[in-house]
C-alpha cells in the first residue's frame, strides 16, 4: 500500500498545465482580435479626417453642400450603417471591410463642413481632447468587472432620444437647446465607448475561430467609431472656435 499512487496526483499538474495554456492562447487571441477592432476604427477615423479636410480644401465642400445634394451627403452614411447592421449576415467579410471604408469616406464628405465652420486649431484641440477621452472610456470598459450590459438599454433609448431632440432643433433653431443636445450628447457617447468597448470583448469568446471573426472586427471598429465621432462632433459644440 506504501507504494501505491493516486493517479489524480500527477494527472493535477498536467490537467492545470492545459488550462494555462488555453488561458495563455485565448487571451493572446482577444488581444488580436481586438487591436483589429482598434486598428480598423482609428484607420477609418483618418480616412474621414482626410477625405473631410481635402474636401473643404478643395472649395467643392462649400459649393456643394449649398445645394440639395448636401441631404444625399449627409443621409448616405446612414444607409452604408444600415446596411451593415441589418445585412452583416448575408455579406461576405470582404465586402463588409469594403462597405466599411466607403463609409467612413462618405462620412468625410458629410463632415467636411466643420472645416467651413470651425478654426483649424479648435477642430485640432477638440479631436485630441475626443482621442483622449475615448482611450479612457475605452479602457475602462475593457478592464473593469463590472457588468455594463444594463447601460446598454438606458443609452440607446437616451440616442435616440437625442436624435429626436436634434430634429426638433432644426425648426427651433434654439441655441439653448442645441448646447443641453450638446452636453448630454458628449454624456452618451462617453458611456456607449465603454460599453461597446465590453461588448465586442465579450463577442470574442462567442466568435473565435468560426467564419463571424472577421465580420464581428469590422461591426466592432463601427460601433466604436460611431461612439468617438459623435463625441468629437457634440464635443466640437463647446471647444470649437468659430471662423
């Protein structure tokens, strides 16, 4: 009996051993998956920023959105968003990377006008303001324990309230009103960045390794691009300079 061994004993160390090294990969997985997500939202944002500054420079931004074509402009990137929420199923992932660029260059056209409003040096300061705020949100969401998923139902219904607001404003015309917009605007999209930023976390242990991967990055790097260019654009509102 002394010399007897209980198989658990040596069945232990191996059995921990394996459970380190699927923690060890699915954690260098996540990484990936999100610095995708990230890489793909910061490229879209400097295509937008780019498409928007040469579009103004250009003289055809102030022609152009002077004209009935300025509602096309404006209303297209809702259709390119539509499209990939309701039909991300049905696309190819090549395809959904290429909606996803023409969106974001579209929406340099529709964001052109900032740059016919507001000072080059108060568009600069408040982005670099909006970049930083959202690595901070950004964080918090990917780091913390606590359970962001309740925010989800209260931030939309407050969106879409805004948006509500927004349409109201337009015949209006309050400035008033469009500052409050401003200010809980900036509130919203603050909180959406961290809980997107959970969400698409947590989405990875549903799609790793299975065809949605890539398609999962590309409405991930949507969702947070939308979260930081509503920010910048209702941040704009109070640091921006007017020409």
């Amino acid at each position: 009996m002394a010399n007897w061994s209980d198989p658990r004993a040596s069945a232990a160390p191996f059995a921990a051993t394996q459970a380190g090294t699927r923690s060890a990969s699915y954690d260098a997985g996540l990484r990936s998956y999100m610095l995708s997500v990230y890489n793909y939202m910061a490229s879209g944002v400097l295509l937008t920023g780019i498409v928007a500054l040469l579009f103004a420079q250009s003289g055809l931004a102030a022609q152009v959105l002077a004209t009935p074509l300025r509602w096309v402009i404006m209303l297209a990137p809702l259709a390119f968003v539509m499209v990939l929420s309701f039909g991300i199923n049905r696309l190819s992932t090549a395809t959904a990377q290429l909606l996803f660029w023409l969106f974001a260059g579209v929406m340099g056209l529709s964001m052109a006008s900032i740059f016919l409003v507001y000072s080059g040096q108060s568009i600069a300061t408040t982005f670099f303001a909006t970049a930083a705020a959202f690595a901070g949100l950004s964080l918090f969401g990917y780091t913390t324990k606590r359970d962001l998923s309740g925010m989800g139902t209260f931030l939309i219904m407050g969106v879409v309230g805004l948006l509500v607001a927004s349409l109201l404003n337009i015949f209006l015309q309050s400035t008033a009103f469009q500052m409050a917009i401003s200010a809980i605007g900036v509130l919203l999209f603050a909180g959406l960045t961290a809980y997107d930023t959970q969400r698409i976390k947590e989405m990875y242990a549903h799609v790793a390794g299975t065809d949605m991967m890539g398609k999962t990055v590309i409405m991930g790097a949507l969702s947070l691009y939308l979260d930081f260019v509503n920010m910048f654009q209702f941040l704009l509102s109070f640091m921006g300079s007017r020409d």
